[in-house]
C-alpha cells in the first residue's frame, strides 16, 4: 500500500494451480486498515506464469519467450514490483552485464505495440558455450506496459524506494554491473487504482514479457557443412523489436490456445487415468518443450534438443524415444522437426558407424556431429529406437477422418497445396495460415482427404523413400546383432553394461518388424517380406530366451536366472499396432498386408473347446505376465527399473503401465503421484528416482530432462492405430486373473 500510510504486510499464500502452459500463484494481502475494529475485505494477487505450448501454430511455439500477468481483486489501491537480474543471461555471476532500455511510444503512423523494453546481454558473449546450463550468448528482454515505471540499479536500493513511494522513478543506471555481487537489477513497477474504501471490490491486471533471444541458435554439420542456425521465427520478423511487439500484443491468443491445450490434456488425462494422471501429464509438458529451440527456415524448420543435465549432448536419441509419446500426440510435425537433422548427417556420409549414431554433438548446441565415430556405444538402442519413431511418424500421417489421427490438432487446418510440397526443399515445410482472422496456424498434417501430393500416404512414402537407404542399414545391423545383444549399454546407461539384454533385444527385433513396414510404404515387397520374416523368428526366440524358467516374467538377460525387468519396450509394440491382427486394423493403417495367412476358423469349435487365439507379434502371454509381474514387485513409489536397483525410470513406468492391465495401471499410476506427493527431491521434476525410503535421488541427478515426454504414453497410444490400439489390450483385462498358458517348450543360452 502506498504513500504515506504504507505499512509492511506479509501476504498470506493462497496456493499453486498449474495446467499443461500454466502456474498461478495466488496470495492475500490484508487490508491496510485492518485493525479489527471495522470489517474489511482482503485483496487478493495472483501471478501467473504462461508458457504457452500451441500444437496448432509452430509459428508461435518457436518464440522464446514467455508471459507473466499480475492480476489484483478488491477494495483498496495496491502497487507491485518486479524484477531481474543479470544471471538471466550467463550462469557465471563474475560475467559483466550490458544493458539497454528502450520505450517505443505510439503515434498515428504506428501499427505496433507501445511498449517499455530492458534489454541485456553479457558484456563479452561466448557463441555456443554455456554455464550450469545457461547459455552465455544471447540477449534477454524484459517488457512492460508504458504504464508502467521502471529504474535500474542496486536492488537493495530499488526495493526500499519501492517500498517507500510505492513507484520507481523512471530512470537508467547505464553502468556495466556484474551479474551478481554488487550488482544491478532491472525493475518495473505497476500501480492498481482499485479504489479506496469503495463499497466493492474490483480487479484490474498487468502483462509482462520475458523473451530470450539469439541468433544463431546452434551450429549444425549439415549436409552442405558446418552451418549457422537461424532461429526460425526470424523467418517471420524482421528483428527481434518486431518479435517482442508481436509476442506481446499476442497475449490473448496465445492464451487461448494454450488453454485450449491445456483443457484437451487434462480431459484426455481424466478419461485415460485419473486426476493423478492429468496432473502429472500437465507437468510434464513444459519442462519438455523447454529443452528445445526451433531452428532453420520454413522450408526446412529443425527442432533441436538437449539432454538436460544428464551430460547436455545435444539431440540424443535415447532422449528423443523416450520423449516421442509427448510428440506423436501434440503435434508429429514436431517430431519430424527432431528427426531431420540425425537423418540428414547420416544420409551426407559424416558419420562412419553402421549404426546409428548416439546424438549429434557432446554439447549442446553444437550439433557437429562424430565423424570420428565415436560417440556413446548404444548401436542396437539408437537403431531400434530410429526404426520405432520413423515408423510411427509416417503412420502419423496416415489417417482417413480427424478422429483417427494420432494428435487432434495435427488434423485441423487446410491442405497444402501442390505447388507448396514441390517448390519446397523438405517433405514436411511449415506452412502458415489465417484463422478467424488470425495469422500463424499450421496447415494440415498427413489425412487421406487431401489434394494428391498432399495426401498422407503419398508424404509418408516420399519421406520413407528419401531416406531408405539409412533405414535399411541400421535394419541390416539389428538382423545380425540385436536377436543375442553383446556387452553394450542401453538407454539406462547409468546401470552398465550388459549382455544378452532381455529389453534391449526385444527393441531391436520390434525395430525390424518395424522396418518391413517402412518397406511396404515404399513398395519394396521383398524387403517387407525378408524384413518380416526375420522379425517374426527372432520373436519366437526371444520369447524362448527370455521368459523365466517358471513362466511368470521376463529375465534381466537371457542368462541371469533369478533377475527380472520392465519390458518398457512393449510399448513400441503397441503403439505401432503390431499387437493387431490385420484384419482389425483401421483403413488407410500402414501394416500387414491384407492378404497375409490368417486362422482358418478363429471361432470356438464344435467340441465346445475355445481355440487359440492369433495373437499379435509379441504374444498376448508376454503381456499377461508381465502386467501380473509389475503388480507383485511394485514398491511404495513405483515400479522399480529391474531387480538390481530399487531406482526407477518414470518414463519407463508410464510405458509399460500403458501396456498393462487396467488394475495394474492404476496400481502404477497411483504410486507415481504418491512419489510426486511426497519426493524429497526438490529440483525440476526427475525422471530417475528411489522407489522406497524418501523417493529421493539414487546417488544420481537428474533434472528438467525432456524424457518426461513419456509420461503421455497413455494417451500416444489411445490416439495410435486410428483410436483402436488400447482396444487390442483388452485381452489383458477380459482374463483378468486367468492363469498364462505354460510355453510348449523353452530354449535356455
């Protein structure tokens, strides 16, 4: 409260409220003349922070910068303050910080947004480096209304003015100032005229803006060589003056459709889990989407990734998997953006494995590759995880009716044209359009309805095709080391080595029954046929080699007797409906030819015996007793990864409960958000976790990594299959408590 009168009053927290773009955090501050002589009426504040993720309009979802809106209710005047410092822009506090201010003030020629802008930077940028995570190149902007006053300098002195007057004065401390230590702040207050001692209350609010800006973004070893990365919304502003202007005045319609999002997800969570679930979906979404940056041009948009904290490479694979679900359900589109650039160095001969390559550079964003070819040792990890994605985005765009694609929004807007698809240097260009008057929505993603060279068929096969030599090889590699895997590391790479991996090796054969139908996209029948055939003995081995003696799971490794493990990798089979019979399939489905050897008679005979029902690639038993397995080995924070740790994967938690029955679904997720409830770990949400004591970390830190992706698994696979591929599972519930069939005959290494 300000002027004269003003008093210190701590405000009372409210609490959090939190959706898939959005934290609001509400506070009550009491009135002034509260002396419990007279009744009066608290104010309340809530801060909310938006970080809109907008599947509709990659235009949009490529501006690095977020919204922060201060809204007051009730009776009395009030005046808040907020403010930044120099750490926003280098994670070395010794760093000197430059600073500018800027105010654009409108006119009867002007068309743009009035606005009040600090603008930072580190005095000596470093290009590519960063610091504790934070980048050292790049320019921070904060802005403001023009309503809004603003100074610069000591914040000791900017808080106590504050307090005193309850404004700043409008004035700029143009010294350099260390990021820390003796420091400057960069502040803008705001006053609420709300009306003392009116009869009601009233609201009013506020709108800042923090963007971050850089250019280039990264550095790529392109086909064409090394290259510098423009930030893609430069494809659409002209500086990053134009950029802000727009971002801020954009505000209600990045509102909208973020919540938009933020509704279909908490919907889609309710009906596919719980309020557990549709919580812990809404925190996953930001943290990975801010583990990226859009890059290149329209005509070849990039989206780049980085491996949070765990060891920052940039474009990990094994990171890219586990985040897919997220991808395949917002928007597909994004995740062909994630996978051009690890096909393109790889098609251009930089790289010289025969495998796939582990990521695209040690330190993000330097994405220069390893010509010298050796990168993390992951061969049949990062082949199968390729094949699985690479299939899964080319029947993303296969699909007859909007119900039947793999993410709502993908599905929305209008046919490119064939003019568009031709003049364009990329199978997939962004192509923007007008909506209700609004510029900057996305065109159609993949559908059968479309124009002939638009059509979804057509597109998966042109992208197929491009690449298929690269497909075929990684392929050629699992055929002859995935079936019986050598001493190598897996994605859980903080376990070890291992041999004869159980999980592993089930990817791998999932990876080339993956690659027939990449073949049959292409109408290369005789690799579909070799492809498939291979596949389907290799599953039958694997099945011999990897169940236990006594049925009832899956080993760690074929020969560790006693050990267990959560076949996570299930899910891939699944997901891309492997665990469908074709004739079940949806039209217009990538799968299985129609004409492949189907049972005779799938119906109960005459001697009242019911026979034995096709099951999918995996068998359903594999399924069964899996899902009974995790029920008896979950712990009070989830389901431990394999039987050497009680440490967990959350990633990998919500992969194989997806693929459980619904009772051991629940069991999972209900432990899970337990952990949330109750972790003692206190950073950016982790993926990698104690199952029992405090849920805290396992000696291991994790934090804010983009794998958290996963957690959508349930609702990747929902939309999978044309909206049928959970409808296959029912079987896992139908003979709930049934007994699995015993094996015919076991093979042991």
């Amino acid at each position: 409260f300000a002027g004269k009168s003003y008093n210190v009053s701590y405000p009372t927290y409210r609490g959090a409220f939190y959706d898939a773009s959005t934290t609001n955090l509400t506070y009550r501050i009491p009135h002034p003349s509260s002396n419990g002589s007279q009744p009066t009426s608290d104010l309340d504040v809530v801060l909310s922070f938006l970080s809109p993720i907008t599947p509709t309009s990659t235009l949009r979802q490529s501006i690095p910068a977020s919204y922060l809106s201060v809204h007051v209710e009730g009776d009395f005047d009030v005046d808040i303050y907020v403010d930044l410092n120099g750490l926003w822009v280098t994670g070395n506090s010794d760093r000197d910080v430059h600073l500018e201010f800027s105010e654009s003030k409108p006119n009867r020629h002007s068309t743009g947004t009035a606005l009040k802008t600090w603008n930072f930077r580190r005095q000596t940028e470093q290009l590519f480096t960063e610091w504790n995570d934070r980048a050292e190149w790049g320019n921070m902007h904060f802005c403001g209304p023009l309503s809004a006053h603003h100074q610069s300098g000591p914040p000791a002195l900017l808080r106590r003015r504050f307090a005193m007057l309850g404004s700043l004065g409008d004035t700029v401390d143009g010294s350099f100032s260390a990021a820390s230590g003796v420091e400057s702040v960069f502040a803008f207050s705001e006053s609420f005229h709300l009306g003392s001692g009116s009869p009601k209350k009233r609201s009013d609010s506020v709108v800042f803006t923090i963007a971050h800006t850089q250019d280039p973004v990264a550095q790529f070893a392109s086909a064409r060589g090394l290259t510098l990365m423009k930030p893609l919304w430069a494809s659409w502003f002209r500086s990053p003056e134009a950029l802000l202007a727009f971002h801020y005045a954009d505000f209600q319609t990045a509102s909208r459709l973020a919540a938009n999002y933020s509704d279909q997800v908490t919907a889609d969570g309710l009906r596919s889990g719980s309020v557990d679930y549709a919580d812990i979906v809404s925190l996953a979404a930001r943290q990975v989407m801010g583990a990226t940056v859009f890059a290149g041009t329209p005509d070849g948009p990039i989206l780049f990734l980085k491996e949070i904290s765990s060891d920052g490479n940039m474009q990990t694979v094994d990171v890219i998997f586990p985040a897919f679900p997220f991808f395949l359900y917002t928007n597909p589109r994004w995740l062909a953006y994630l996978l051009e650039p690890l096909i393109e160095y790889q098609m251009s001969g930089q790289y010289p494995n025969e495998y796939s390559l582990h990521d695209l550079g040690s330190s993000f964003p330097n994405a220069t590759g390893h010509s010298d070819g050796r990168d993390e040792y992951m061969p049949v990890e990062e082949c199968g995880n390729m094949l699985i994605m690479g299939l899964a985005l080319a029947n993303s765009l296969i699909y007859d009716t909007p119900s039947a694609s793999g993410s709502l929004w993908s599905s929305l807007g209008s046919n490119p044209s064939e003019e568009v698809i031709s003049n364009s240097a990329s199978i997939f260009p962004l192509r923007q359009e007008v909506r209700d008057g609004i510029y900057g929505f996305d065109t159609k993603w993949g559908g059968k309805d479309c124009p002939e060279d638009g059509d979804g068929v057509k597109k998966a096969r042109m992208w197929v095709s491009r690449s298929y030599r690269i497909w075929k090889q990684w392929t050629r590699y699992l055929v002859k080391y995935s079936l019986i895997p050598a001493n190598q590391l897996s994605t859980d790479d903080f376990a070890g080595w291992l041999a004869n991996h159980t999980n592993l090796a089930l990817k791998g054969i999932i990876g080339i029954k993956a690659m027939s139908e990449l073949a049959q996209i292409t109408g290369n029948n005789n690799d579909r046929e070799y492809y498939r055939n291979i596949s389907s003995t290799y599953i039958k081995k694997w099945e011999e080699y990897a169940i236990s003696r006594d049925g009832t799971h899956a080993k760690l490794a074929y020969t560790w007797y006693g050990s267990w493990t959560t076949i996570y990798n299930l899910f891939a089979d699944s997901l891309l409906c492997f665990h469908m019979p074709a004739h079940s399939r949806t039209p217009g489905q990538i799968g299985p030819s129609q004409d492949e050897q189907r049972p005779l008679d799938p119906t109960p005979g005459g001697d009242g015996k019911k026979k034995k029902k096709k099951t999918g690639f995996v068998s359903e038993r594999v399924y069964k007793i899996q899902s009974k397995w995790y029920h008896n080995v979950l712990q009070r924070y989830g389901l431990p990864l394999d039987s050497r740790h009680l440490y967990t994967k959350s990633d990998w938690e919500f992969f194989a409960a997806a693929v459980a029955s619904n009772k051991t679904r629940s069991e999972i997720l209900t432990n899970v958000a337990t952990w949330v409830n109750e972790t003692t770990t206190d950073r950016p949400l982790t993926d990698l976790y104690d199952t029992e004591g405090t849920g805290g970390y396992p000696g291991i830190t994790f934090v804010a990594r983009p794998v958290v992706g996963g957690h959508f698994a349930f609702l990747a696979l929902e939309r999978a299959c044309g909206g049928h591929a959970v409808e296959g599972l029912q079987f896992l519930d139908d003979e709930e408590g049934e007994e699995p069939e015993e094996p015919t005959f076991r093979t042991e290494l």
